[in-house]
C-alpha cells in the first residue's frame, strides 16, 4: 500500500508540472499575440502627425488587449521594471499629451522617441514639420518613481533646425539636449507641468504605459511604444 501510494504521488508530481509547463507555454504564446495584435492596430492608426488619428474607438480596441497582457505577467512595482524602462523607445500610438514634442505643433507621428535615463529624467525626441519647415524638438522630463507610477514634471524644451539624418542614434540626441547643445532654440511646451506615469506593461521588446494628472485633463491616456534607438 505504502509503495502504491507512493508511485501515486510520484505521478501526481509529474502531471501537476506537465500541466504547469503547459500554462506557461500557453500563457507566453498569448502574451506573444496580445503584444503583436496591440502593435499593429498601433501601427495602422498611426497618422502622419502625432494625435492625427488618436481616435477613441482605436483606444476601445487597444484597452481590453492590455488588460488581458497585464494579467498574464507577475505583478511588479516601477522600481523593479526599470531596468527595462531604461533605454531608447519609439512611439507607436498614443492618444494624450506629451507623446511627441508638445508645444511643437507638428511632430510627425511615425517620428517620436523617449530616451528614458536611470538617473530619473528622459527626453522626448521628434522630427517636426510646422508649414513646410523641418526642425527637431526636444522635451526633457524629469521623474520620481511611486509604487505604481513614475511622477513626473517636464523641466526644458529647446529645438534644432533642420532633421536629424536616418539611422541617428537618439539617444546620441538626447544626450546633446542633456548637456545643453540646443539651448540657443528654446521652444514653447509645457515646462513645469506635472503628470504621473505608469509603466503598464514593459518587456524587452515593448513598452505600455498610461497617464494623465490634472495638469493634464481629466482623462488617462495611452502610450504604445517599441524599443528601438535609430530614426
């Protein structure tokens, strides 16, 4: 009986972590598909200027695809997703302010990075076009991290005549932004401004976050970026 018993328990050990292995293979190819259908209706509603197309019913499809994303991954607080956070994003979609270059005017949608630091501040980096003349902005932010939010306050917004060639690093851009190389092109945006910023959903490859704070308006918005450095 003993023997039984134990060749019974043996079993149920295996089939208990078949089953587990199953879930996670299931729970990682889900996670593949949610990350890839947000991207491409990100992608397909991108316009050819930042909040062109920032259509409700695009944030209705998108909402119910990162709920789901976020249920499928071990809850973290901001402190430990940083390490991820930190790098070059590009902007895919999003439907608030700050996603590009505000005060700007004419950032081009498919053309809008945030550099995010680990030493508590990022730049937002877009070409703009304003009536036929191309420039780049720059926006810098500073933040502080919360639990489940970063809080945030914009600190500067200087600009560049003329586009950045392709293939530029931006980080390379953010960092002469950092140390003051286009100072001498201060531009309108919304300096001194507070917000929050919650880093919803981050892996290696993609990056959701969702914000808002009074400064703001009253709504959340929505930001879907992917990690890549090069315009």
């Amino acid at each position: 009986m003993k023997m039984r018993h134990f060749f019974q328990a043996i079993l149920m050990t295996l089939s208990l972590g078949i089953t587990s292995t199953s879930l996670a293979q299931e729970n990682k190819d889900r996670i593949t598909e949610l990350k890839q259908q947000i991207l491409d209706i990100s992608r397909t509603a991108q316009g050819e200027y930042d909040g062109d197309d920032n259509d409700p019913t695009v944030r209705a499809k998108l909402d119910p695809l990162v709920d789901e994303l976020i249920t499928l991954v071990p809850k973290r607080t901001e402190t430990e997703k940083l390490p991820q956070v930190v790098g070059a994003w590009k902007q895919v979609w999003a439907d608030g302010p700050g996603g590009g270059s505000p005060g700007s005017g004419g950032a081009l949608g498919a053309a809008i990075f945030q550099v995010v630091f680990p030493d508590g501040y990022y730049w937002n980096v877009a070409k703009n076009k304003i009536a036929g003349v191309e420039s780049m902005g720059f926006l810098r932010g500073k933040f502080d991290i919360d639990v489940d939010k970063l809080n945030i306050e914009f600190t500067k917004s200087v600009g560049a005549p003329g586009w950045s060639a392709p293939g530029t690093e931006s980080y390379m851009l953010a960092m002469r932004a950092e140390v003051g190389t286009y100072d001498s092109v201060p531009t309108p945006g919304p300096i001194g401004k507070k917000g929050f910023l919650a880093n919803t959903y981050v892996d290696e490859d993609i990056r959701i976050c969702r914000g808002g704070g009074d400064d703001f308006g009253t709504g959340t918005y929505l930001y879907v970026l992917e990690r890549k450095s090069q315009f």
